[in-house]
C-alpha cells in the first residue's frame, strides 16, 4: 500500500511546530510563521517559506508550498481556512484550553503524522513530570499566584496555565482567560506575580508595571516576587511547558532554586 501520511506540512502554529520537532517530524515542514522559527531555531538552517499565521492566514502563500497538510489553531481567520478547505488539501484545525487539550491535540497530530506511538510516548513523559512536580508540593505551602497573559487589557493566562501553577504549589488567582483591572489584583494581594505576555518574549518591563499599577505594596511588590516567564514556555501549548511549568516552580518555590531556570527573570526593585 502506499504512504498516506503526509510528507509535506504547512504549521500556522508554533504548537504544532514544536510538536512534531518533538515527533522527529520537523523534516517535513515546508512553511511555517516566523513565531515558528522562533521556537524551532533549526528551522533557520533548512529551507522553509515563511507564512502568516492562523489569524492573518493567506491562503495562496500557504498553497504555494504545495503541502499535504495544513496544520492552525485558534484564532483562525475564516476566508483562508474556508479557501484550504475547498483546495482539498487536509486541514487540520486546534483548539487547546486545558492540559488535556493539548494531550489531545499531541495526539491528532501523531495520527496524522502516522507517529502515534511517539505521540503517546511524549504525552506519557509529560503527565509523569508534571504529577511529579505536583506531588512535590502535595503538602504546601500553597502562594497566592497572579499570572498575566496580556498588559492592555490586564488579562489572566489561560486554562493550562493555571492547572500548571497549582501542579507546581500555588493557588491561580482569578477566572483563566479573563480580563481584570489593576485594583481587582492589588486587592487579591497575589503573593507571587507572573507576567507571560503573548509576543513579548521576556521582554515585559517589571518594574514599570509595578509602579504604574500600584502593586509596590502587595505581598508580591514587597517581597519583590515578581517574575517574567519567557512567553513561549507558558503560551505555547506544547512540550515546552514543561519548560514553564519548571520556571513557575522557582517563581513559586525560590528556596528549592539555587539557580534560577532559563526563561524566568525576577523584579530587581
């Protein structure tokens, strides 16, 4: 019988790109955003075209690279998902909100990919790290953690991340997803504050924030708990939360740290 599984992929997504790197399968992607790459620096050294992402998709240049299959997650943008859909080529859309979402969509992807033992294998190692963590921290102490997705609005990160803080000890602060104000945090008096905003990197300006928004005087601001989280590591829903979910470990539990992890950079005031 011949090979079905697609040898030519279209990743709109850094998710997806880091998951079949992780699959062994980074070989057939044939173009990829730039947020990709960014990701997956190996990509710079192979040839692959560059694409807009889901949200501001093009169709031609994604059919340009004559792919197999096209892989996007949420926000989608309609008119080039609607224009994939009628080329016939395979499309295959994500939607993760919670850790079992992102186990899924590993999953959906090794199927496709017809790696699906390797996709089981990478969804085992990372429930086993991250109910270890949790185990860890099973006793307490239990901090109060605000973890920010986005500055303007105040927004709190998603549903994995929060699951992520309590594996790691701590109590999410607020509603996942949603937007808030300064005040409404300022009086939840978070004892750890974590700012992963979506694009940034580990470029979000703490101290400014702290100052602006008046947090100085909150149990966080006083203590100088107040941490950056490479945007990647929290934002991506992939493997690499496994690499967040170590840096919210140190975030929350500093003393086990002798050595901060790569991707967390703390207040300096």
């Amino acid at each position: 019988m011949p090979d079905l599984t697609p040898g030519r992929v279209v990743s709109l997504q850094p998710s997806a790109t880091v998951t079949l790197a992780r699959l062994g399968l980074l070989e057939r992607v044939v173009a990829c955003t730039r947020y990709c790459r960014d990701v997956c620096p190996e990509l710079a050294f192979r040839e692959v075209a560059i694409v807009a992402d889901s949200w501001t998709a093009q169709a031609a240049q994604i059919l340009a690279a004559r792919p197999d299959l096209v892989i996007a997650s949420v926000p989608y943008q309609l008119e080039a998902v609607a224009e994939i859909l009628k080329s016939g080529v395979r499309f295959l859309g994500l939607a993760p909100r919670s850790l079992a979402d992102i186990y899924a969509d590993i999953a959906l992807i090794a199927g496709a990919m017809g790696a699906s033992d390797r996709g089981q294998y990478i969804i085992d190692s990372m429930q086993r790290e991250i109910e270890g963590v949790r185990a860890r921290h099973a006793a307490g102490p239990h901090p109060r953690v605000f973890c920010e997705e986005w500055g303007k609005p105040i927004i709190h990160s998603q549903r994995w991340v929060a699951e992520l803080v309590e594996a790691a000890g701590g109590r999410f602060l607020g509603e996942p997803g949603a937007k808030t104000d300064a005040d409404c945090v300022r009086r939840a008096d978070p004892e750890v504050i974590i700012l992963a905003w979506c694009g940034a990197g580990d470029r979000v300006p703490l101290e400014k924030i702290v100052g602006e928004r008046g947090w100085s005087e909150t149990s966080a601001g006083r203590s100088r708990r107040v941490y950056c989280v490479r945007d990647e590591l929290l934002n991506t829903p992939a493997p690499t939360l496994l690499e967040g979910l170590r840096a919210l470990e140190a975030a929350i539990h500093p003393d086990l740290f002798p050595q901060t992890p790569a991707g967390l950079r703390r207040t300096t005031e």
